[in-house]
C-alpha cells in the first residue's frame, strides 16, 4: 500500500501519524476520531474523492493516508469502534456500479467496506464544525 496522497492536504501518513504523534493504534478513540475526521476533511475532493461526493471520504483512502502501520482490517476495527461510541460517523455507498464509474473507484468502495449487524458502511463522513 501507498504511504499517503499527494498534494497540500496535511492528511499524509507523516502528518497525522508520523513524528512526535502516536500512532493511531495506540490513541484514545476520541483522539483517534479526531484525527481521521482531520484526516477526511483534507482528503474530501481529492483522487478518487472528484465524483460528486461531498466530504465523505473512502474508508480504503483515509487507511492508506493515515495509518500505514495498521491492517486495514485493524483500521476499520477501530472505525466500527468510534461509530459505536458516537465519536465519528459511517456511511454507505449507495451507486457503485455502472457505464461511467471507473472499476478502480469500484473496487476501493469495496475494499473499504465495513459489515456489521447487517449495515454496511464505505465512508467517512466528518461531522462540521468538529476540530
């Protein structure tokens, strides 16, 4: 896997889970939330994100830009984890299928799935007016 995106977002590997910040393994899952939504509002409109999507953000992208030392598996544990608790919210892709929708942005909403009790979740939406 890739170590971050490109660009002047601050949500690279280096940004967020880099020197002088623990990894996102280890913090406490407010922090944790935190710091993915930071995370997600710098990714929003970039790479695969330029589709119309708003500021949700692909489970499979947030993984590779901020949390290079976890499974992404393990990523996702622990964004289940925060959904639960209230600390961030999960959502759905609805349309991933058709003519014009590249099979590369097919295949990373799939990867960036999340099952459980039956919900399926694909991305991060940042909540406003949270810092």
């Amino acid at each position: 896997m890739g170590r971050g995106s490109s660009g002047s977002s601050g949500a690279s590997a280096s940004g967020l889970g880099g020197r002088g910040r623990a990894s996102l393994a280890t913090v406490p899952l407010p922090d944790f939330a935190s710091r993915v939504e930071e995370a997600a509002r710098g990714l929003a409109g970039e790479g695969l994100h330029g589709r119309g999507l708003g500021e949700k953000v692909l489970v499979s992208e947030l993984h590779r830009a901020t949390a290079p030392g976890m499974t992404l598996e393990a990523f996702k544990a622990r964004l289940l984890e925060a959904q639960r608790a209230g600390h961030i919210e999960l959502t759905r892709a609805d349309l991933v299928a058709g003519g014009d929708i590249p099979e590369s942005f097919t295949a990373a909403v799939a990867s960036s799935e999340i099952e459980y009790l039956g919900a399926r979740f694909n991305y991060v939406l940042p909540r406003p007016g949270r810092r």
